[in-house]
C-alpha cells in the first residue's frame, strides 16, 4: 500500500449515513452497561466503542459506537437502525433515570486525527473505525482532504466491519460476525443475550465465520459473490466481497485453518486459495503503524531507492517520534550518499529520544570523521565508549534477574514433575498427567520421552489436540520431519473439528513452513 493510503495520513467524510442519539441522565452508564455486549466502563471520557445489543436469545438486533461524554452519552447509529434502537432501548426504561433524544445534526469522522493535533471545544470522541484510529467531530476541517471511500470500503472489507442488513441482520447470533471481535466483551459480565453468545463461544464458535481466502490469481468472482461454494465435495462456505485477489468469505470450522490451502468450487469454478485470518491490516495503534512503515522503508531501501525509503521512515515518525531505529537507519541512509550534515543533525534527534543510545554517537563519530572534523569525531568516540560500559552493565543486572528467573522455572518443572508422577503411580493413562510429563520433557530438550508419552496420550485419547502439536514439534526436534507432517496433517483435522482454532493453526503453520523447506532444499 502506498504512502498515498488514507491508513497513513488524515482524512475526513461527512456521516451521512449515520445519527447521533444523545443519552442523558444519572442512571445512563449503569443501565447501558447491563443492556450492551461491550464494557462501558473500559472506555475513558471522549473515547467511543463499538457495540451490539441482543435480543433474550442472543440474536442481534443492532451495532453502533457508544460515546461517553462528562455529561451525557452518544450512540452513533447507522441511519436506516436509528428509530428501531431508540424505540428498543425505551422499552427497556422502567424505574431508571435515562433519556434518549434524537439528534437533527450529522457530523463528521476524521481518519488519523492525532495527525492533526487539534484541541477541540465542541462535541467530540475517538474511536476505533473500520481497524483505524477516527474522531468524530461536528464541523467539517477547511484544507484537509476528503476521504478516498472507495479505498475506506476496502478497508472495511479486508478488516471484517459488516454492515447492517447486508452482512448480519436480525437472523444472525454476533457470533456469526467479525463483531465477536470487536463489538463484545465475555468478561464484562451480563448482559441482554449473554448465557446463549457465551455457551455458542465455549463450544467450538461458531459454524460458518467470516475469514479472508487469498486466491492465486486475479480471477474476477464478483458474478459468484452471495454464492455457496464446496471444498472436498461438501458445502464449506460463502462468498460475500473480493477485493483484488483476495475474497472475503463465511468458511465451515473444519477448514477455517489459518496457512490451510484449499481448492473452492464455486458452481463449477474452481480456485486455488489459502485461508487468512482477518482483519488483514493488522496495525491499529500508531505505534504499530509507525512499525509497518519503518520495516516497509527497510524493504525500500534494500532495492536501492533511497529517497523514497527515507519519506516512508520519515513517516513513520510522524506516528510514531519515539520510534528510535528510525533516527538511526534515517541518518545510516543519508551516510551513505554522503549528506553527512544532515546525518549529524539525525543522530542529535535519536540522542533526545534515547540519551543513552551508543550508536547515535559511535555514528557521529563516523560521519565527523568523514567531514574532517577529527577533535569533534573523538568526543563522540569518547562518549559512545562511556556508554557503552553503562549498557554493559544493564547487560549484566538482566543475566542475574533471567538467571534467578530461570531457577524459579526450574523449581516449578520440578514442583509439577513431582505431581504428575504421582498420578501415574496411581493411573498411568491419565492423560492430563502424561502430557504435563511430556510437557517437562520437552523444555528439558529430552524429545525421545516427549514422544513416548505424547503417542501414548494420543493413544488413550486421539482428540487431544494439543498433543498433536508437541508431538509434532518433538519430530521437528529430532529431525523426523516426514513423521512431524504427518502428525500435523492428523492434528489439524482433529483440532479444527473440535474448534480447538490456535493449536489448529500453529499446526498449519509449522507444517506450512516444513513444506516450503523441503521445495528449497
């Protein structure tokens, strides 16, 4: 994605499609905290979440972002949802003191608001939008760009957002959707619909989940889209949005295998495609963004284009100026091409945000050296010397407390070695036992008696799937790696049936990487 995406500079859009209900009250935070799927109170004042709300049966009735403000609260509602939610919520009202007002004005969102630095007196709250850090304010900014929405309803796509009424609507449970990601919370306590949504969580998910399929060509499906599709001659999913070459899709528990390749066979048409898991743009927090863009301007300059690795590091400051590995490649980059000036004036930057940095100065050493400024080059040599010997040190407080960690560690394998084989002694087919066994045996690196007890665990119980994963890791150690990608293979299908979805995963993924090393070699 280039520098030009809305991901990495502010934009803003009128809400047109959206209204505001204003909530007042005393009782307003307590009554939507037991009515709502998400926490109210893990959010701060001028902070919004998204949320749903459940009918008894736990089917959802509507999503929105839920504001809290000092005063009073804003639920900013998808327009074709707005009368249904107020009339919802009202119904509920009986002794609490809580009223709900229909507001006549929009607003606006601003994507990447903190780039804007702005301090706000009117109506105002951040949240998270569509997988990006928004604002939502009440007055269109003079000079700053319109959203790309093409580019925004790709975003959506890729990061799983539905909409109501075309991807979930009253016939679906929110653990149909990506909002069981980001629209609830299992911990919060009750809530309208809860005991159905958490017993569907605890009991292997849901059967049919939105993932992403990342197809091996640019094959257009858009005709196919809404459309059924099999994989082994067996109903496996839908096909709801495709944006380049990948495709968004609910896809059946047992194939829902992050790094699984599958073949789809979509009425007759068949394509190669291998699952991820959304949302595909895994950055949110502008700290992640700024390690994005940092890596992105690595890859760049490894090809040789050097202005434009130093605009994207240079951006990636601009999320995050604390990100000090940026200083540093920022002011190698401009060695390189001899702008040692400029390099200097970089290294001084890295030096306020780490003042203990030992590179900054062994760097301007480097390029003073190289303007033939030889007293200066010393001083810094002088310096980056001093600083070393104070990380030396640090060096060595962390060896201690990883040693005196690493005892701790040890005193506990000891602890449970002792309590696993005492119920052996008593069952030698307990399998919770032989695996914790197992378990100890792999951190001491003795694999063979990893092994014995894990096929003996799988013996007792062949839906154990964890077992499958260490099993496999164990060959991985010893260098059977024809038996680790069976064992994988057999693990995978286990763990997936049962909805056992992260050890099913590192399975596909180890087995993924076994694949690729035996092609190379």
């Amino acid at each position: 994605m280039s520098l030009s995406s809305i991901r990495y500079k502010p934009s803003q859009y009128f809400l047109q499609d959206w209204s505001l209900i204003k909530v007042t009250g005393a009782d307003r935070e307590s009554f939507f905290q037991g009515q709502l799927t998400n926490d109210l109170d893990a959010i701060n004042i001028n902070q919004a979440q998204l949320t749903a709300r459940l009918n008894r049966t736990g089917k959802l009735q509507s999503f929105f972002f839920i504001a809290k403000l000092s005063e009073c609260l804003y639920l900013l509602c998808p327009k074709n949802l707005i009368k249904k939610i107020k009339d919802d919520f009202e119904k509920f009202i009986i002794m609490d003191d809580v009223v709900l007002e229909l507001q006549n004005y929009y607003g606006w969102i601003q994507l990447n608001s903190f780039l804007i630095n702005e301090k706000l007196d009117d109506l105002f709250f951040d949240f998270n939008f569509y997988g990006m850090s928004a604002r939502f304010v009440l007055n269109k900014k003079e000079n700053l760009e319109l959203t790309d929405l093409e580019e925004l309803e790709k975003i959506r796509i890729l990061n799983g957002w539905p909409i109501w009424g075309q991807d979930v609507d009253e016939t679906h449970f929110i653990n149909d959707s990506y909002l069981n990601e980001i629209a609830i919370s299992y911990k919060k306590g009750c809530f309208l619909g809860q005991e159905t949504v958490a017993k569907i969580e605890n009991n292997r998910g849901a059967a049919y989940y939105p993932v992403l399929l990342k197809t091996n060509s640019s094959i257009n499906l858009k005709n196919k889209l809404n459309t059924d599709f099999e994989v082994e001659e067996r109903k496996a999913g839908k096909l709801l949005y495709q944006v380049d070459s990948i495709l968004q899709a609910t896809l059946f528990r047992d194939y829902r295998v992050v790094g699984r390749e599958l073949e789809l066979n979509c009425e007759g048409i068949k394509i190669a495609a291998t699952v991820l898991s959304l949302p595909f743009y895994m950055t949110m927090t502008t700290q992640q963004i700024a390690l994005e863009l940092y890596h992105t301007g690595v890859d760049v300059f490894q090809t040789g284009n050097l202005e434009e690795a130093m605009t994207t590091m240079k951006k990636a400051l601009e999320f995050d100026p604390s990100l000090a590995d940026a200083y540093e490649t920022l002011g190698v980059m401009l060695g390189r091409i001899e702008r040692f000036e400029e390099a200097i004036t970089w290294m001084d930057k890295l030096l306020f945000v780490n003042p203990q940095s030992v590179m900054a100065h062994t760097n301007k050493s480097l390029f003073l050296m190289k303007l033939g400024k030889i007293e200066e080059a010393e001083v810094e040599k002088g310096l980056a010397t001093v600083k070393s010997f104070a990380v030396f040190g640090e060096e060595a407080k962390l060896k201690k407390q990883l040693a005196d960690e690493q005892k701790k560690k040890e005193e506990e394998i000891h602890r449970r070695e002792k309590m696993f084989l005492q119920v052996l002694e008593i069952d030698e087919e307990d399998t919770i036992a032989l695996y914790g066994m197992a378990d100890i045996f792999y951190q001491r690196k003795d694999y063979l008696q990893a092994i014995k007890n894990l096929e003996k665990v799988i013996a007792v119980d062949p839906k154990y799937s964890t077992a499958y994963l260490m099993l496999g890791k164990s060959y991985e150690a010893v260098a059977e790696i024809v038996k680790a990608r069976s064992i994988y293979q057999a693990g995978i299908v286990v763990a997936s049936k049962r909805g056992d979805m992260m050890p099913a995963n590192e399975m596909q993924s180890r087995l993924n990487q076994l694949i690729v090393s035996s092609s190379l070699n």
